[in-house]
C-alpha cells in the first residue's frame, strides 16, 4: 500500500464513529460530540430517581418510618435530577439524557402544578396565617407586627407561652377584635368567634400536661366556618429512622375530630411536624383540601427545607401559599387565600 493510500485509510478510519458510538460533527473546535456509549450508570440511577417519588407510597414504614422520612423530603429529589442532568452533560451521554425524562417527567407529575402561579384573590377569600412563633422568642411583638402587616383574616399560632400572651394579645388586638387561646395555641380573627373549645389530640403516652389543639366557629359575611388550630408533637431523626409515633397518633385524633366536624366547612391551621406527602398525615391529607400552588418551605427559617405548617381546608380551596418574611421563631410564617364557595 502506498504512503498516499495510508494516509487516506487512516483519515477515513477517523472520521467512522466507532461501533456503539453516535456522533455528530461540530465545528473547527471539535465540539457537539454525543456518545451513545457514556453514561450507563448515570442511565440506570435514573431509574430509582423516577421510581422512588412516583411510587413512595410502596416504600414501607418499618423499620424506622423510613417512608414517611422519605415523604417529608420529596420535593428535594428534583435536586438529584439537576445533578444527574449535569453530569450527562458533562459526560455528553445521550442515552443518560433520555433516560433521565423519566424522573423529569415523574417530578413534573407530583410538584409542576405547584410552581404555576397562584389566581387572584376573589371577593369570597379568606387571608389566612400560619405560624408557630416558639416558646423561645425574643420579640414577640416584632413577630405580631409582621404577621398584622400582612392583614390575614385569620391567624393560627402555636407555642404561646404566658410571659409573651399579653403582647400578642396587645399588639393585635386593634385589627384583631376576636381571639382565643386554649393552653399553647391561640386564634385571632377579624371575625366574631363563638363555641371555642379545646381539642383532645394528647397522645396516650404523653402523662404530663399538655394541650395542643383548638376548635372555635367564625362567623364570616358568608357563613359560619369551624376553625381548628392544632400542634402535633415534634419528630426526631436518628439512626434507626424517623421517630413520630406520636406524631401519627394525634393526626389521627385530630382526623377524627376533623370529620365529626357538624359545619361543612372547616380551615385546619398549624404545625403539624410533617408536610403533606408524609403518609402520616393521611387521616387530615384524605379529607382535606391542601394548597394548590407554591411549596411554602418553613422550617428551619435560617434554612428552610420542608413545610410542616399548614393551611388545609374542606369544602373549600386552598390557593397559593407562601412564606412571610422570618420573624423572631425558627419556623417561618405561611400564608395563604381559602375560598368559600
């Protein structure tokens, strides 16, 4: 074979893809090379990415309540997504990048609806707040302004401790002519409340004093409403898994009450120490409408990763909610529009 015929195999042999390899010829930099051969690992990971959140309700819950742990951070696995996105980029693998439209598609299923915008406040609204102010707060009356500066209808609030009652109480008593508090949780409204009572949702294992939970009537220009305020007991992570068999107890008690409920319409409030794709939830989440648009995370507030204080409703939609700004609590205040029909 000649030098010219050797020269011209070796050219050829470089322009021919090798096999299993897809190519496409970019420009003098020798850029838009896509290989079909890269990225099977990145592939197969999207498997588990797309399966895990679509299907969460199949991961059992024992041991260590690993399901509900899992449901309390679903929202995060759009994260792994861009991950696993960039890094099919940077390997330049097709295969990855149309095996990764599966999870894309499973996130977009559960949580796309939630970043369309919210509709405009209607005449038949209700401004509604949320907002566990911590028994450990240094300006109670700073976080009160915040929350009135806002003009809620109502305001739900958890850990009210005696010393900071009297400020609450002062700082929003010329908007909010009606409240009530029963042990730790209070309710103000710019509408006449009636029937207050106190919600038994104690778990059995809990023997020192504790009261969590309120239910009062408001009477609205519409109609009359229950309002019920609630605190669930707190969850802990450890090694073994998620603590929150009480937790999961007062749902349940709390559920209980919920569908006793006479009124056809009711607004659940509070800091319920889960967000609402934590099957723990079920016995409110299965009878109670939750928002439809935004994610709201509230807690922690120097970094919030999940929204365990909610607005619910039954007979009546909940629309977008969203964070206030961070108040002296560690949870960050929710607001939301609840519109009776």
């Amino acid at each position: 074979m000649s030098e010219r015929d050797t020269g011209a195999a070796a050219v050829k042999a470089a322009a021919t893809p090798e096999p299993g390899r897809w190519s496409a010829r970019g420009n003098a930099s020798g850029l838009s090379w896509w290989t079909r051969g890269r990225g099977r690992v990145l592939a197969a990971s999207a498997v588990p990415t797309a399966v895990l959140p679509a299907f969460h309700r199949l991961v059992p819950n024992t041991p260590g309540h690993v399901g509900s742990l899992l449901e309390s951070f679903l929202p995060w696995s759009g994260l792994v997504i861009t991950v696993l996105l960039g890094l099919a980029l940077l390997r330049r693998s097709a295969v990855a990048l149309v095996a990764l439209l599966l999870p894309v598609a499973a996130w977009t299923y559960l949580f796309g609806g939630l970043l369309l915008p919210g509709a405009k406040p209607g005449a038949h609204d209700l401004v509604v707040v949320q907002h566990n102010v911590s028994d450990q707060n240094t300006d109670p009356a700073g976080t009160a302004r915040t929350l009135a500066e806002a003009e809620p209808d109502l305001i739900g609030l958890e850990e009210l401790v005696s010393p900071a009652l009297p400020v609450y109480e002062g700082v929003l008593a010329p908007r909010y002519p009606y409240h009530a508090v029963v042990g730790t949780v209070g309710l103000w409204s710019k509408h006449p409340l009636t029937d207050v009572q106190k919600l038994d949702i104690k778990p059995a294992g809990i023997t020192e004093p504790w009261s969590r939970g309120l239910r009062a009537v408001v009477r609205t220009q519409h109609r009359e409403i229950a309002v019920f305020i609630a605190h669930l007991p707190s969850v802990r992570v450890h090694a073994s898994g998620l603590a929150s068999s009480w937790r999961d107890e007062s749902a349940d008690l709390l559920g209980k009450a919920v569908a006793a409920e006479k009124l056809q319409t009711v607004i659940l409030l509070g800091d319920f120490n889960s967000t609402v794709d934590d099957r723990g939830l079920h016995p409110l989440t299965s009878q109670m409408n939750v928002p439809a648009r935004g994610f709201a995370f509230s807690f922690p507030a120097v970094f919030p990763l999940a929204r365990i204080d909610q607005i619910m409703a039954r007979s009546a939609p909940v629309g977008h909610i969203r964070t206030l700004p961070s108040t002296g609590s560690d949870h960050l205040p929710v607001i939301a529009l609840v519109t009776l029909r």
